[in-house]
C-alpha cells in the first residue's frame, strides 16, 4: 500500500526530529509533506519543496499518518495522530507539567526508551485511549555510529542553553564574563548554540564573543557539533540528553535536578576548574552516563526512525476497538483553531483505522 504522511511542526528545532523521518518515508516510495502551525517552523522550512501553507492544504491531503513533534495536533484531521516528541524529559518542571503531560489528542506515543515507556504505559492503562510502541527517536539516528574525538592541543566545548531564564546559563551575566575570559585565554575551543526561543538581545550578546576560539551557531542541528565536543557545558536543556548518549562528560550550572551522570556546579567562578578536572579524569561520570542511557534510549543503532514508522504502519491498520473514544477537551480543541484560524464542528475522537488491501495498490 501507499501511505500519505504528514510531519506536523511549531518551531525550527523540530525539523531534525523529522529529516531522519522523512528520508526512511521516502526511501519506502511513500509520500510526505510538512505543516507548520506558527510562523517559526514555517520560516524554517522554506528550503523544502514539499510542505504546506495553509491548514485548508493538509486537510485536501488527508494523510494517513500524522507524525507530531509539538505538543498538540489538529483533531478535526482524519489520520492517525502520533506523538513523536520534540525532546527528552528534561525535568524542568513538575511531573504534571512535563513530559507527561497527556493532552487527549494523540492515537499512539512513539516513546525514546524505557525510562519514559514505562510511564506512558501506565497512563494508558488507565486512561485507555492511546497506545504505546518503544521505537526510539528518530533526531539522535544521525548521531549514530558513535566515533570517538581524535586528540587535540586545545579541547572543545559544546554550550547549550534552554530558554528558561530562571534555569539558563546564558542569561547569567557572571556565566558570560567567564566564558569570554576563558575565550580569550586561548586554553579552549568553545561551540555555542542557544534555543531559538531566547531572546534576541541575549543571543546578540553571546554571538559578540565569535573569535578565533569561540563560534556561536545559529542552527537546530547540533548533532555535527555533538559530534567535534570533547565535553558539554549546559543548565538544564533537553540537548543534555542528547549529547550524554555519546558517552561524553556534561558540566551544569544550577541543573534543576542534579543527577549522578552530570557534573553540576553553582557557581561561575567554578566553571575553569570544572573544565579541567573533567577533561582529565571522566571515567566514574561515563560509567554513570552508560547506565543512564541504557534506560533513556537503549538504540545505538541510528535506526528508530525505521522503527516509527514501522510501528505506525502497524498501528494504522490494527483494530483499536479496545481503545475509548478520546477525552472532549473542548477549550483544548477551540484554542487550536484559534491558533489556525480555522472553525469547524468536525472532530475525530476515534484512531483513525485503515483496511489493509491484499493487492498491490
């Protein structure tokens, strides 16, 4: 059968979630096109060819298969709606508040591994209109095999921070007069990405330090900087996660919940001998950064976005009478035609099923 799929977007940082997602559809002769419902995401995806302008486009489309990397989609869309996450759990707030935070709009949950698995599960069996499939998530596929650094006179550092102010790193003004003082030292090699909801003056203010020795990057695709750090300097972004699948040794400043696999300091002044201390004798922190790992996203082999779209295929076609009709949600569901500027009665509160054919359409 052919398949018509959809990558439904808000922000720039999702497309890398859905490259690797595009390219395994594509490679299978399926169709796909893009959405994005704020301005943002759809600045971002002026390069492609295949994306849609308008909410009136996607529902002339009518895909099959709706892959999610914001926190809520259109209900009045006929196909299956599946959340593929636009990061990991970062536990920046609450439990409620978080990563699990279910919104009664979704069909499936293509969960990273067992760490957030085991969570959704247990919501689905009480809740029971959603199903849950472990695959992987398809934005780390790129960063995988992973290849160690070569040896380097000067090490390199990756720096991310969220968009929080009161957990970023990059609004701390005592942070970057360190770093600047660090730069122009000459003992590092710093990369600089910062979350494309940080306010301009901020992001300015950094990229002010571009020299021989520090680059700021105005880019959603960290993987091929990933790749060049020997070690990451962040607060308590989700690119946390990320990156520590590399096995590489991660420094936080005021990480809202310090955890065994991070370095975490308080203080500025800390940050140089935080650097050095690490690049010297990371052992202990790489063995806690494994462990970890292997609960948040055990797939080392660069293949989840096979994985998804296999298990949405899959779930396409199963019966889901087991499944309860989805909550009404009826502010929810009126704040996201508010958003597109589209009204309409029409609502689908079934996952959506598609009759497998036996021919060869």
């Amino acid at each position: 059968m052919k398949y018509k799929f959809l990558i439904y977007i808000s922000y720039s940082y999702a497309i890398p979630i859905g490259n690797p997602l595009e390219k395994e559809i594509k490679k299978r002769g399926y169709t796909v096109h893009w959405f994005s419902d704020l301005k943002d995401g759809t600045k971002a995806l002026q390069h492609k060819n295949n994306t849609f302008n308008t909410i009136e486009d996607v529902i002339d489309y009518n895909p099959d298969i709706i892959l999610t990397a914001t926190d809520s989609v259109p209900d009045f869309l006929r196909g299956l709606k599946v959340q593929i996450f636009h990061g990991f759990n970062a536990e920046k707030r609450t439990f409620k508040k978080d990563h699990f935070r279910i919104r009664g709009l979704f069909d499936l949950y293509c969960t990273q591994g067992p760490s957030t698995t085991s969570i959704f599960k247990n919501i689905a069996k009480k809740r029971k209109h959603f199903d849950v499939i472990e695959t992987g998530w398809s934005k780390v596929d790129p960063l995988f095999p992973i290849s160690k650094n070569s040896k380097k006179n000067i090490p390199t550092i990756f720096i991310a921070s969220t968009f929080t102010e009161r957990l970023s790193l990059a609004h701390n003004d005592d942070v970057f007069n360190e770093i600047k003082k660090l730069t122009n030292s000459g003992d590092y090699n710093f990369l600089m990405v910062l979350h494309p909801k940080i306010p301009l003056d901020i992001v300015n203010k950094w990229k002010s330090l571009n020299s021989e020795n520090f680059t700021f990057y105005d880019t959603t695709d960290l993987i091929p900087l990933f790749k060049k750090a020997d070690i990451m300097f962040a607060d308590t972004t989700s690119a946390i996660q990320e990156f520590g699948l590399q096995e590489k040794p991660i420094i936080t400043f005021n990480h809202y919940k310090p955890k065994p696999y991070l370095i975490n300091i308080t203080e500025a002044s800390q940050i140089k001998s935080a650097f050095d201390n690490t690049l010297l004798n990371p052992s202990e922190i790489i063995k806690e950064l494994a462990s970890f790992n292997n609960n948040l996203h055990p797939y080392f082999d660069g293949k989840s976005s096979v994985r998804v779209i296999d298990a949405c295929i899959s779930f396409l076609h199963k019966d889901k009478r087991y499944l309860k009709n989805k909550p009404i949600n009826l502010v929810r569901k009126y704040k996201i035609r508010k958003r597109l500027g589209y009204f309409t009665f029409k609502s689908f509160n079934r996952p959506f099923t598609l009759e497998l054919k036996n021919n060869n359409d």
